[in-house]
C-alpha cells in the first residue's frame, strides 16, 4: 500500500510541476499578446494622429480656396454689377421654375 499512496504522490507533484509550468507559459504568452497590443495601439495612435494633421491640412486649403472663390465673385460682381443682377435675377428664376411645378 506505501508504494500505492507514494505512486500517487509522485503523480500529484508531477502533475503540480506540470501545471505550474504550464500557468507560467501562460503568463508569458499573455504578457507578449500585452506587449504586442500594447505596440499596436501606439502605432495605430500615431497614424491616426498623421491623417488629423492630413485631414486639418486639407480642410485648411480648402477653407482657402473658397474664400479665395468668394472674394473673386465679390469682385466680379462690384465690377460689373448690372451684369451680375440679371444673372441673379435669371437664376432665381429658372430656380423658381424647378422648385415650383
């Protein structure tokens, strides 16, 4: 019976070795998949922040431009201002046409 109960201690500790190795393999394998997201999440942090500065660039230009526009039309208009209120009045018209059946 002392070789039975000493059979099933030996498995015990064995078995307990073997978990432990296994719950420390885990442990690194989770800390790597921490580590990897944990990189991820930086890098994605950084491209994110390259296009802000993509996008706020863009919409600067063309905020520019627009205004540009605008000041363009306001000088065509000033310049020839009859001109440009027979055009008015022309597209309020064909608008009004549209819009209204």
């Amino acid at each position: 019976m002392n070789s039975t109960t000493s059979t099933s201690a030996n498995s015990g500790r064995d078995s307990k070795i073997g978990h432990d190795w296994s719950k420390d393999s885990l442990g690194q394998t989770a800390d790597k998949i921490g580590d990897n997201l944990e990189t991820a999440a930086v890098h994605a942090g950084q491209k994110v922040r390259e296009l802000a500065g993509d996008v706020s660039n863009e919409l600067a230009n063309a905020s520019n431009k627009i205004s540009q526009g605008s000041e363009a039309v306001m000088t065509q208009i000033r310049s020839h201002p009859v001109q440009s209120s027979l055009m008015a009045l022309a597209a309020g018209f064909v608008l009004g046409k549209i819009i209204r059946p």
